[in-house]
C-alpha cells in the first residue's frame, strides 16, 4: 500500500506539520477540523510502504530538534521556491 509524507501549513504565515498518512485527503480534512485558518498542502510524496515513509518523516524530528521546536519546523518559503 503507498504511503505519503506530507508537508502543510495553515493560514499564510502558519508553520509546517510534516506528517506521514495512507490518505492525504482524510489526513488533512481532519486536521482541519482543528484548526480555524485553511490548511494548505505544500508537498506530497509518495512511497511504496509504510516503513518508507517513516523514515523520511523521522528526519523531521531531527530537524525539529535543530530548529529548538519539538514539534513544528517554522515556514521558510525560500527554501521551497
């Protein structure tokens, strides 16, 4: 079965998740439930497995602790353009 990491904010200056779902779509409907400003879908990649998927969704964690927030890495849209 595919999995996907994802990458999303909300609201125009809102901060990145970085999320690893088997339904994109599902995921993000509810996260939005949430949150009150619209949730925007920055990258999705695919992956064959799961297992895939995980890993490179666990090097957000390592990024995360790098940036000093355990859980969300700040939005820097340089880096995506």
């Amino acid at each position: 079965m595919t999995s996907y990491v994802y990458v999303i904010h909300a609201g125009d200056a809102g901060p990145f998740k970085i999320g690893v779902t088997d339904n994109v779509a599902a995921r993000c409907m509810a996260l939005q439930g949430a949150d009150a400003h619209p949730i925007q879908i920055d990258a999705v990649l695919p992956f064959d497995t799961r297992a895939q998927a995980n890993i490179i969704e666990s090097t957000r964690r390592f990024a995360s602790r790098a940036s000093g927030s355990p859980t969300r890495v700040e939005r820097d849209s340089s880096r995506w353009e």
